[in-house]
C-alpha cells in the first residue's frame, strides 16, 4: 500500500478548503452575471432602441435619415452612424446598403464615380445594386430596406 504522507493530507485539505470556499462565490458570481448581464442588456437595448429613432417609430426603423435632394443622381450619400449608404443610381430610384464592407468589416466613406468606396483597402462596390466594382471585397454589400415619402427618405 501507499504511504500517505503529512505533505499529500495538507494539499487535500487546502484544495478541499479552496474549493469549499470558492464555490459559493462562483455561484453567486454566475446568478448575478446572469441578472444583472441579462438585465443590463435588455435596458440598454430599450434604452439605445427609443432614444435612437428620436421618437419616430421604433427599433431601428422610422428614423429619415435625409432629404432626396440630398443624395446626388449618379451618386449617393454614407450615413455612418446608422451604418447605411443612400445612392440615386438614375434620377427618383434610391437605393440602400449597409455601409459596412464586406472585405475586412471598415465602413465606406464616400460614392463618386459610380462606386461606393472604402478607404481600408480600396474595395469599391456598385451605386446601382451593391456588387463588388473592384478591389480585395468578394461580396456584394447587403442592401438595406428604405422608403421614400415625399422628399424624405427613411430607414426601414
């Protein structure tokens, strides 16, 4: 048989100790991450989901995001905060798309040309349907639902 010695008894009774002592804070730590963390989240979701539209409508849809006079027919305009490219491809058709590159995640940050630019890597995508018009991007931007109302154009 093994011999037990003083060294091997005082280890297990630390480690016993350690863990006894350890795992009711770690219980107590995971229910109140889990109030807490869950609470958090879902007040600042409402929080950040009422005060961005301003009070028009709800969520991310209803903000107006521009005057159609603003977006240039041939052009369009990056809306970075609400992560959306306005363009006017042919005069009274606009179009949305997110402004997030598909490349590498930067936000584009400006249309001349006929393209929607990103200033990482140069990728530049088409004003008319969000395809790839060169650079390191493989995917098409992912286009973003808009209505038109009058001379408003809002976010949907």
């Amino acid at each position: 048989m093994t011999e037990i010695n003083r060294r091997t008894v005082l280890r297990g009774v630390a480690v016993t100790g350690a863990l006894g002592a350890v795992s009711p804070l770690l219980a107590g730590c995971g229910s109140d991450e889990t109030t807490s963390g869950g609470g958090s989240s879902d007040a600042t979701a409402s929080g950040d989901a009422g005060s961005t539209p301003s009070g028009e409508g709800g969520g991310d849809g209803g903000a107006t995001l521009a005057a159609t006079s603003d977006i240039p027919v041939g052009g369009g305009k990056v809306f970075a905060d609400q992560q959306v490219v306005v363009t006017q491809p042919s005069a009274g058709a606009f179009l949305a798309f997110t402004a997030v590159c598909t490349h590498q995640g930067c936000t584009v940050n400006s249309v001349q040309d006929g393209t929607i630019n990103c200033p990482c890597h140069g990728s530049m995508f088409s004003i008319e349907d969000g395809s790839v018009a060169g650079g390191p991007a493989q995917a098409p931007l992912e286009e973003k639902s808009i209505s038109v109302e009058g001379e408003s154009i809002t976010l949907t």
